[in-house]
C-alpha cells in the first residue's frame, strides 16, 4: 500500500496493490492427562511433603488451528471459504470424525481425530499408555483447489513415563531449595549453568548432582542437619527417577 497526503488540498492517495506470499501457522494446544499409575511409590521430603514416585500412565489430546494468510484474493464478501486438508503420519483425515492406524518407527496406533467444520480445527486424541511421535500437515487452498501450502507440525502421545506425579517434582525442590539456603548455599552454587541471575532459569532438571553431592561435604562440619536433609533430598531427586 502508497499512500500521500496534500496538506493544502486536503486529500489522501491511496494505492493498494497485491504482495503478499500465500502461507498457513499452525496454532497448538492440549495436554497428555494421567489416566493410572503403576507402582506408586509413597515417599515423604524432609519438609514434610508427601510425594509419589511412580510409572505414570498418559493419555494424549491436542488441538490444531491452522491460520493462513495471503489468500482469498478476491476479497470479502466474494472470498470463498479456503479448504483446509489434514493429514496424520502421510494419511488423510476424512469426514468430521473418525479415527486412522498410523504407522511410526514404534508401531501402528490408532488415532482418534475430529474436525471442526467451521474453523477447520483438528483435534487429536491417543490410546492410554501409547507413545509416538507422528507429522501432522495442513493443506490450505483457495475455494477452487489453488495457490496451495502447507505446515506441519508434530504430535507426540507422550503414553507414560517414570517420575514424580505432577507437582512433586516442584515440592522435592522447595525443600531442597530451603534447606540450601539455611547451609548458605547460593543457587549459583549447584544450578545448571552457573550464571549471573540463576534464579530466573526454569529450575526443573537444572540442579547439577555433581555439585550439590560435593557442597553437602563442604558444608556437612558447619549445617550438620541442613548436609543431611539435603543428601537425602539428592538421593530422591536422582536415586528414583527415570524421567
């Protein structure tokens, strides 16, 4: 678009032409939620804390929005609807509903998807305890086949894994966190990488086992309790996890 203005006569040009590559982002979202656990462990935190260790069972549900940009050329209201294709591991989804067998390195599993008529949202959802990674392609064209393009983006059923139940994980390290600061230990003694603002790091899995088991000798002759509370922690955090 060119636009100029004529502050004397008052008048604004406009020149509008078309640029702009055809393209579509895919917009995700979902959850993989605990459907069972095996062998839960009940374990307890120097804090106090109840936690439970265990082989976490998963269910996988995920929702694609495709969004495209640089098409109906024609303009609205004369724009025909675009169409949106779906395809899950090289296999179309076809109707509103239904479910596929899609073939990965792990197996053949049974996909269950939906898609929404009107904004061409698919949604897709997993067997419990099924684990695999699959491409999942949106085709978008205009209403007469044409200008196609597509994205792809992965859906992987995370099916189980061994480890704390959600939200375990952050108490073991709260405790941690506590008794370090009572042996006046600084998170950049024992995070992963040492910085100069550790603290604003995601801390999950950024405590360095190594280090921690070295300062909880340093500091054993001085915070005899805070050596032991935090050696016990290092054992539940690294001697019964699988994650």
């Amino acid at each position: 678009m060119r636009s100029s203005f004529g502050y004397t006569q008052g008048t604004v040009d406009i020149a509008v032409s078309t640029g702009v590559d055809r393209g579509v982002d895919i917009h995700s979202h979902g959850s993989d939620d605990i459907i069972d656990v095996i062998n839960p462990q009940a374990l307890g935190t120097p804090c106090g804390d109840r936690i439970t260790y265990g082989t976490f069972i998963t269910q996988s549900q995920y929702f694609y929005q495709p969004v495209s940009y640089g098409f109906g050329g024609a303009g609205a209201p004369d724009a025909a609807p675009l169409i949106a294709r779906w395809t899950i591991a090289g296999i179309e989804a076809v109707g509103p509903s239904g479910s596929l067998d899609a073939p990965t390195p792990d197996g053949t599993f049974t996909i269950e998807y939906a898609i929404d008529p009107v904004t061409a949202e698919l949604s897709l959802s997993s067997g419990g305890g099924q684990k695999y990674r699959v491409d999942v392609t949106v085709t978008m064209t205009e209403a007469d086949g044409s200008g196609a393009t597509t994205a792809t983006v992965v859906f992987a059923a995370k099916g189980y894994y061994d480890g704390y139940a959600p939200g375990d994980l952050e108490k073991l390290e709260r405790c941690m966190f506590k008794y370090a600061k009572s042996a006046k230990l600084r998170l950049r003694d024992y995070l992963i990488p040492p910085g100069p603002d550790p603290s604003g790091l995601d801390l999950v899995d950024r405590i360095n086992q190594l280090r921690m088991q070295q300062l909880i000798g340093q500091v054993a002759a001085q915070h005899p309790g805070a050596a032991s509370a935090l050696a016990a922690l290092t054992a539940l955090r690294y001697g019964v996890r699988g994650r």
